[in-house]
C-alpha cells in the first residue's frame, strides 16, 4: 500500500468500470464506502487523485487487489495503441497523446482487441509478401507461421507471469524432497530413479556434442552434458521432474486458452514447465522472504540457492502471489546485436512489441564490462522512471577455441520501489538523474539523440543538406 499511497494515482475509469460491474450507481457505491457522492464523482473523472484511504476502503468493501489501481493495464494499453498508431497507415488520424491516453485509461481491453486486430493484419502482409516470394521463386508455397513466440509472451505477460497452481504444486514437493543447494543434484537424481525408474547419466562431448539435454524414454535414461555447470545440470532435473509429474496441470493451464498454432501451444507447454523447474529449486515463500531479507541481492541469492544468476532474475518476476508480493520487475535478455530472446513484465514496463531497446539503456553497455553489475535510472517518453539493474551472463564454449557466448540480463521496476533494492544505494532517489530512453528508435519522438538509428515512425523527416545535426536524422515536431 506505501507505494500506492506514496503518489497520486488517478484511477477514474478503473474505478467507473468496477461500479459499473457491480450494478451500482454512484450514490449507491459512495455511501457503502463511506464517502461523498461528489468526492466519488471528481474521482471519476479524473479531477481528484485518489486517497489512500478511499484505496483501502474499497479493497475491503470489494474485496479486490490495491494492485488492480496501479495502472498496469492502463500503461500497457497506451504503450501499445502509441506503438500501433505509430505506423505510417494512421498518419492522417492526427490522434494527440491525450486523446490516445483517454482511449487507453477509459477501454483498455477494446485496445487490446484493436492490437490483436493489428497484429493480425501485420501477419496477413507479412505472409502476403512471403507468399509472392515463394510463388516466384519456387513457383509455390508453404504454410506461414504466425508467431508463435510473440503468442506465448503475450499469454505470459497477460498473467504477469506468475501462475498460482504451478508455485504451489513446486513448493509441496520442495518440502517432500527436503531439497536443499548442496545435496539437489543427489536429491533430484534420486527422486527421478525411485519414482520413475530414470537413471541420470553425464555424457562426454563427444558422445553429445550439439545436445545439451536429452530423455531416452525407451532406455529410461536422462543424459546430461559435461558442459554444463553446475546449477544448469541441477536445472535440467527439475525440468525433468516437472514434465513427468506435472504434466496435466501444465496441459490444463495451456489448453484453456484458444492458441493460434499448435507451436505456440507447445511452446507454451516448455515454458511452463520451465517455471515449475524454477519453483521447485527456488520456492516462492522462502525465496521470497530471502529476496526481501538480502534487498534483492542477485549474485547473493545465487550463492545460496546455487542457482545462476538469470535463473535468480526470471525468477524474480514470478513472484506476484496475492497477499504475499515480491517488487514487481520486467526482465529482459538480449545479445550483442540487440536481439531480444526473452521478455517478462510483473509490472507496468512495456517493451516494443516490433523492434529492439533503447541503445542509451546501459544493459547495451554492460558487454564492454563483463559480470559487472551496472545500475541506472531511465525515464520513458511517458515521463515514467524506472530502476535498472544490467549484467552480462557468459556460456563458455564446449572446447578451447569454441567461441563464448555472452548475454546481457536486464532486471528493473517502477523507481518507487527502488528503495528495497541493495543497488540504489548511491542513488539520489528523491531527485534522481534520470536517462531520457524510448522504446525503440522508430517509436521514439525525442528530437538531437546521438544514438538515434532510425527516424520516427510518427514524424516527417527534414533534409538540409547544408546541415548536419547530432542525429543522422532531423524530424518534424508537429
């Protein structure tokens, strides 16, 4: 709640659409809270910002999460319809920020129908122009696939990546197993032969040499790599585990939603299991109380949950249990060309749906300084802030010679809640510098960036070939 209460919050429509759902008129829902009907009136349309204690009377009243007011679907419905009507297509519409926040404040879910319609009008050309392409050079065609990675994000971040019945299934049988970081290898390797009959093997290079993990089901056999270290290896059993025991609560939770392609559904199934592997290794209340004891020390809780350090972040972002809440933080992953392989959102951090990051986000940075934790606070167009935490991961090469790979791991959350992190220390939070970031370059309006790549989407370019700015690219401001 000292989040919430710590600023204004202007919840008007939210506040609306839940009278509404509840069949009752304003005067009716006033007098249950013990408020005017005139104060509940401003509040709804946005002339009075909400008082902590009006929040508090309606979570008890109605029973509903203080959360539900943070704004999360608002920010991510204006983030998305901002990025959408950023295509050429809608220039003429001349639709301002305001009008484009009201739409988003006042029907976030008739946004995200427009999205969906968006997003399959873009796969409907993209797979036109693939479809010309294959009739002229192969003087036929292939079935389009329809983006099934994209699919699975949006169904994850929908439920803010935290799935209640996974966590608590994992947690239970944490208990069962008395799994502690020394013994889990033992312990997950135990509970695979006694329950199942599997024998875990670690298999040389030379015998695996492209495969990290695979089940022999006819043999009975999990083969591991040696390339693999340690808290992988651990990882890797817990993933087993959770796909033998688990497996009809993981189809009951992706079967229920209406999947596009049958490899989004399956995708969605390895992601799952993915999470319970997670859970089981870290639980949510030990890991949670950990967390909090430690102030979100990463490399900390690694130590002592013998987990790698993005298993550590990922898992930072599931923990949003009602009544039991961790920060809520985005996460990212992206390698050395900007490629983004991996997006979570527990809070209202809304990343491009269609391009990469922002080049002055320091997470770019942190390959010139490998394993070192790099801290900032960036400022979205929105005038939103947000702390961030950025370090690179390494994957060494199977043999001498073999190439690394490195990643850069981004974790971060809405500045209020940078206190209860170890990494703000040093950071003047009450007036804080902040780093004027966007989304990406095409959906980025801020005029004389140096790092710019690409004009905005939503401006006219200005050519002056007897001038030359900061950017490559000079815009219109209209």
């Amino acid at each position: 709640m000292s989040d919430l209460a710590s600023k204004k919050i202007f919840a008007g429509p939210r506040i609306r659409r839940l009278r509404r759902e509840l069949g009752l008129s304003q005067s009716q829902m006033a007098s249950e809270l013990g408020f005017s009907t005139s104060y509940l009136n401003l509040v709804e349309r946005n002339q009075r910002p909400v008082s902590a204690q009006f929040l508090l009377r309606l979570a008890e009243v109605y029973d509903v999460e203080l959360s539900a007011f943070a704004g999360t679907d608002e920010a991510r419905a204006f983030a998305d319809l901002s990025e959408i009507l950023a295509d050429p297509m809608f220039k003429g519409l001349d639709l301002s920020r305001g009008e484009m926040q009201d739409m988003a404040d006042a029907a976030p879910q008739a946004v995200e129908a427009f999205s969906l319609l968006y997003k399959s009008f873009q796969q409907a050309k993209q797979s036109a122009t693939e479809l010309s392409s294959q009739v002229v050079e192969r003087g036929g065609a292939e079935p389009d696939a329809i983006f099934p990675v994209d699919e699975v994000r949006d169904f994850i971040h929908d439920r803010k990546n935290y799935f209640p019945e996974l966590d608590e299934a994992a947690e239970a049988l944490h208990e069962e197993l008395g799994l502690h970081r020394d013994d889990a290898f033992m312990v997950l390797a135990g509970r695979l032969d006694e329950e199942h009959g599997i024998r875990v093997r670690i298999m040389p290079y030379e015998v695996m040499p492209e495969t990290l993990r695979h089940f022999d089901l006819h043999r009975r056999q999990l083969l591991i790599s040696e390339m693999l270290d340690a808290s992988t290896r651990v990882f890797q059993l817990a993933l087993q585990i959770a796909m033998l025991e688990y497996r009809p609560v993981v189809l009951r939770i992706g079967d229920s939603h209406s999947w596009r392609t049958e490899e989004a559904r399956r995708l969605v199934r390895i992601s799952l299991f993915n999470y319970i592997a997670g859970a089981l290794l870290m639980p949510y209340s030990r890991f949670l109380n950990d967390a909090k004891a430690l102030k979100y020390d990463i490399e900390h809780m690694s130590r002592r949950y013998g987990a790698s350090f993005e298993q550590v972040c990922h898992r930072l972002t599931t923990l949003q249990r009602p009544g039991e809440r961790g920060v809520p933080f985005f996460f990212i992953r992206l390698d050395k060309a900007g490629n983004v392989s991996k997006r979570f959102s527990a809070g209202r951090f809304h990343f491009s749906r269609f391009g990469g990051t922002c080049p002055l986000w320091r997470v770019h940075d942190t390959f010139s300084t490998p394993g070192k934790i790099d801290t900032q606070i960036i400022e979205m167009p929105d005038n939103t802030r947000y702390f961030s935490v950025a370090r690179t991961v390494s994957r060494q090469g199977a043999r001498y010679g073999d190439p690394d790979q490195q990643l850069a791991i981004g974790l971060g959350c809405d500045i209020a809640y940078a206190r209860e992190l170890i990494y703000a220390r040093g950071h003047d939070l009450e007036n804080p510098e902040a780093t004027p970031v966007g989304p990406n370059c095409r959906l980025c309006e801020r005029p004389a960036c140096p790092q710019r790549a690409n004009p905005p989407l939503t401006k006219s370019l200005v050519l002056d070939e007897r001038s030359r700015g900061i950017s490559a690219y000079r815009f219109s401001q209209e």
